[in-house]
C-alpha cells in the first residue's frame, strides 16, 4: 500500500498478499459459496444488500466471519462493523436463528437448515464510522456513479470453508463495466458471474464498476488494465497510460522473462473535493492495485501514478511469486506476521526506483536524489538500529510507528546487498538473478519456511551473505553504505557542502491543498521581497505543488547560471481569505548549502569498480 496524507503531505507503503490454495476431494457444486447483490438497488444511503448462499453444512450451529484485518493494512479496521441486519432463512422461507457473537462474528443455529443469509452493507467512504478505513481498503457505494468494491467489506466466509471455491454474481447498471483481475465466467449486459477458487482470490480480486474509461498496455506476457473514475473528467486513462509507457516498459525489461499473472488491473478513483482519512493513495494485491487521489489535471497527476505504480506494479514478483508460510496461510482474525519485510516491501520499493535508472527512465542525479531521501528519513526520523526482522515481526503493534522505515531502510538494505552480490560474483550476479531464482523456486504456490530464508538465500549465494543478514537485517547495525557504495565507484558523505544557485531564498512548509508556503525567508528571498505565508505558485514559469516541487526546483537549478534572473509568481494574502498573485524577480548567485547524505562519482573509479557500476545501473 501507498498512503500519502495530504495534510501534511506523508507516504507509507504496505504490503498486501494472501494465498491459500484450492483443495479439491469434495463436491464442488455442494461445497461452493454463493454471493449475490444488485447494484442497480444501491440505496442513496450509500448501502447495498447482500446475499449469500452457504456451501452444504452437516452441523447444526455454523460461524460466518468478516476479516478482522486484511494483509497489507496493519490496521484493526473490523470490517464487520459496515454489516447491519443480518439474517439467515431456511429452505421454506423461515428465519433461523443468529446471535452476533462479536463485530466480526455471527452464529447461527439450525444450520443443516440453511438455505442463506441476508445482510446490509454500509460503504467505508461515506461512514462515519470511527476509525476510518483508509479509502484504497474500502468500498464506495455511490448509486449511478460509480461502485469502488473490496469484496471483503462485502463478503465473509463460513467456518471451515474459507479455502472452498465462490460464485459472485453482480447485477449492474446499464453500460457499467466491470474493471477486475478476478477470473470471469461469465459477462452480460445485466449481470457479470466471478468464479474465484477460495475466499483469498476473492479477498484478493477488488472490482471497479462504472462507464468505462479503460486503457492497457502489455508488459511481456502481461496486460496492465488501468480503468478510471474521474468524476468532472479532468484525467482520462489513454492519457495516464500514454505518459507511463516508458515506465511500463523498462519494468517489464528489469524483470524479464515471463510474469506470475496474465493481466494486472489499476483501478483508481479520483476524489472530488477531499477524503474522508485525509489521504491518498493505493493498496496492493497480487494481481491489482487500487488507488485513490484527488481529482486534478492530468498534467498534475501523472508524477503521483508514475510513483504508486512503480513500486505496486512489482508486487507481482514479491510477494506474489515469493512468499513465507505466514504470508501463504494468512489468518483474517489473528494474523501472524513474517520477519521478511526486507524483501516483500523493502525489494520491492528498490526495484521500483533501480529499475528506473538502470532503464533510463530517471538519471542517475535523480536516482541518488531518490536514495538521498530514503537515507535522510530513515536515519534521521526513524529507528535506524531497529533490528529489521523485530520491525517485520512487530509492525502490526509493537513496532507499527516504524513500519514506514520497510520502504526506506528496507530498500537500502536492498541496494546494499545488490551492490555486495555484484562485487562477490565480479559483476554478474546481483538482487535480480536473485530473485528470479527465488521465484523459480517457490513461485505462488509454495511457501518458504520463514526461519530457513536467509540460510537458503546463502546457499544459492556466497557465505558472505550470511554474516550481511546477520549484521544488517537480524542485528542492530547500521549498513555501511560508504563501504557498498564504494564497489562501484561512488563516494558516500554524511554530510557535504555544495556549491549552487540561489533559488527560493526561504524555508519552506506545506500549505493547505497541496500548496508550497513559505515558513522563512532568508537573503536571497529578502532580495526577491519573499513575505511569510507566500505561495508559491510557479518558479521561472513552470507551475509547482507539494508532488512536483523537487524535480522541478531542481531541474532549474542545475540550469541556472550566476546573474540569470530568476521568476517566482506567488500567490499573497490580500483582504480577509483572498489572494492575489504577485511576480517577484531577482538575478542569483552562489550560494552555499550544506547537504546529507550525498553520493558523488568518484574521480578515479577503478576499472573493476567501473564494471560493477555498469553491472549495477548501466553507467
């Protein structure tokens, strides 16, 4: 998942997996769960009623549960608090009897009788349900507009037959399509049948249903389905396709070969206005992601999309294709968490900014620009001493406030130990072969045994790899990143003075709205008579917000040249809550600025250092 507050402006990653497979030997037809709603009845209370057909039941008291938790959000949202009204008939139409057991839990007795069980749902959008469920995990029920569904805020499973197969039959509006990796039996112009094999798949399978606006694009033997909600139309998907391409493309050239799944979807909801969290952002499954965002122009959009599913995109690999017990066997009610992080989340988010580089989607500047930011949170806000497999095994509770450190430390972790294959195998061997081999191995219907990973990843290495785990991923110590760098042919600093142009002139927070405000000013803002509470709206005529700003401030000041005159049009407080744009100029000079964490080509890299860094991103 990818989460972004927007006020202030904050993004975590997390992980979503679930496997179980399908054990054949009983009658399927008996041993199916049936789920059936009509969309076309949504009610304008954003609620929808479901029906549920239970598979043959021998005893006489039966549970049917809604997930407590689902993987990927390490959040108690007790999705059985959006279920009202349940009830549960017999063959003859008389009700049975059902006790409510906890928020998640329902009993119901006479259950040899059971024909189904009738329930409301009550959307996670609109709720005012405390806590709030962070909109990528939950479901939009807005009547004639659009229908956002994670079938587990939908539908449960009952006890014991949680890995036995499901039919869902959706009946929808007129010309709504259903945009799902979920397998399809069947398609018409009213109803639209799903044929999952277990509740996972069907946990794992969220659906989008609105008028399409759909594009796709193929990445080797798979095809990326994006469909859109965008409610005043201000983005449209051949657009966000079109401008993600490359991206698409050097992905599918990182992991070459043939991938786990024959179609990815994207489904991302736009919001008009703001969320009910507060945030933004998206949650992965294995073979989909869903996103939500505010609605802006697409011109605006595209650096968000490009960020999200860059990183969502790789799940397909892991932990799709690679994966512990824990992870294979996921309990919805009481979870058991695996201590390898570093590799479902921290691999992940490394190939999702590498691939980028070594495919010359970004440049390496804007590579180490990247890292430059992970080393800075990591070490500066986060535990960097955390031994990272007590993080992956606490991050439910214990060490939930550190999670965000699987996408910073985890892909550090993840450079280093590329970057330490490279300089053991003299260049030929690194994290991807690793991991293709890995995924060979297992592959998403076998599980690795969680305790046995590091020993297992030794002997398909070298020894030294085991004494890298055991200092940097179970111990406390701190990664030596002047030393791994180093190999090929970069020079690590904790701290280095630059030299550049003035630009700003001020410190700078985030603004209501995603805007850029001015918290201080200093010289050069001085000279371009800078005030305190100034937006700012563009630098040198290019437009800037909170998602935009670094690249674009940075680009001009690698452009700039001493005396350029340098355009700030910022947007000033008048009377009571207007504004009112104002055009500052000054010419810049040089300035000096203190940086952490800096990584510089070193002068006189070596020719084995040479090879390793061509080995490493293509340099």
């Amino acid at each position: 998942m990818k989460r972004i507050s927007l006020y202030p402006i904050f993004a975590v990653f997390m992980f979503s997996l679930i496997f179980a497979p399908y054990s054949h030997g009983q009658n399927d037809a008996l041993q199916r769960t049936i789920a059936r709603f009509d969309l076309t009845k949504a009610t304008s209370q954003h609620r929808l009623q479901v029906e549920i057909e239970p598979p043959q039941i021998s005893s006489e008291t039966i549970r049917y549960f809604m997930p407590k938790i689902v993987p990927g959000t390490y959040t108690i949202n007790n999705f059985g608090r959006f279920v009202h009204d349940m009830k549960a008939y017999d063959q003859e139409g008389s009700e049975l009897n059902i006790a409510r057991i906890d928020t998640n839990t329902w009993e119901i007795s006479g259950a040899s009788r059971l024909k189904r069980i009738s329930y409301w749902v009550e959307d996670t959008y609109h709720s005012q349900s405390m806590p709030v469920v962070f909109e990528p995990t939950g479901t939009c029920i807005d009547s004639a507009e659009v229908f956002m569904l994670n079938n587990f805020t939908l539908i449960g499973y009952f006890e014991g037959f949680k890995d036995m197969p499901y039919t869902i039959s959706i009946t929808k509006p007129q010309g709504f399509y259903g945009a799902t990796s979920m397998p399809l039996e069947s398609s018409g112009p009213d109803t639209d049948v799903y044929n999952p094999r277990n509740y996972f798949e069907l946990h794992d399978n969220p659906i989008m249903y609105s008028i399409p606006d759909t594009a796709s694009v193929m990445v080797n033997n798979t095809k990326i389905l994006l469909s859109l909600y965008s409610p005043n139309k201000k983005v449209n998907a051949a657009y966000l396709i079109e401008h993600t391409k490359q991206l698409f493309e050097a992905q599918g050239e990182y992991l070459g070969g043939e991938l786990p799944a024959s179609k990815y979807s994207i489904l991302v909801y736009l919001f008009e206005g703001s969320s009910l969290s507060g945030s933004a952002g998206a949650l992965e499954h294995f073979s989909s992601t869903t996103f939500t965002y505010p609605e802006i122009s697409g011109e605006e959009f595209i650096q968000p999309f490009r960020d999200v599913v860059a990183h969502e995109f790789f799940h397909i690999v892991t932990p799709l294709g690679i994966h512990s017990d824990e992870i294979g066997n996921f309990d919805f009610i009481n979870p058991v968490m695996s201590k390898h992080l570093w590799l479902y989340e921290g691999s992940t988010e490394y190939y999702a900014v590498h691939s980028q580089v070594k495919h010359g989607v970004i440049t390496p500047d804007e590579f180490f620009k990247k890292l430059q930011q992970k080393l800075y949170i990591s070490t500066l806000y986060l535990n960097d001493t955390l031994p990272f497999t007590e993080l992956s095994k606490g991050a439910l509770d214990k060490y939930k406030p550190q999670y965000f450190n699987v996408y910073q430390k985890g892909a550090l972790i993840n450079m280093c130990l590329d970057l330490y294959l490279l300089k053991l195998s003299e260049g030929k061997y690194g994290l991807q072969q690793l991991k293709t081999e890995l995924g060979n191995k297992y592959g998403p219907d076998r599980s690795f045994n969680d305790s046995e990973l590091f020993d297992i990843i030794t002997g398909m290495t070298f020894p030294e790899i085991r004494e890298f785990f055991a200092k940097y991923v179970e111990g406390p110590n701190r990664l030596p990143y002047k030393q791994f760098l180093n190999y090929a042919g970069y020079d690590f600093f904790d701290e280095y003075e630059l030299e550049v142009p003035a630009l700003i002139g001020a410190v700078l927070q985030l603004g209501e709205e995603g805007s850029i405000e001015v918290a201080e000013v200093n010289d050069f803002g001085k000279l371009l008579k800078l005030k305190e509470g100034d937006r700012i709206f563009s630098i040198n005529g290019s437009v800037v917000n909170a998602h935009n700003f670094e690249n674009i401030a940075g680009g001009i000041e690698k452009k700039l040249k001493p005396g350029d005159e340098v355009t700030i049009v910022v947007e000033r407080k008048s009377k009571g809550s207007n504004y009112i744009k104002k055009t500052l100029k000054a010419n810049t000079y040089p300035t000096k600025r203190k940086e952490r964490f800096v990584i510089l080509a070193a002068k006189n890299a070596t020719d084995e250092q040479l090879m390793i860094r061509k080995a490493w991103i293509d340099q």
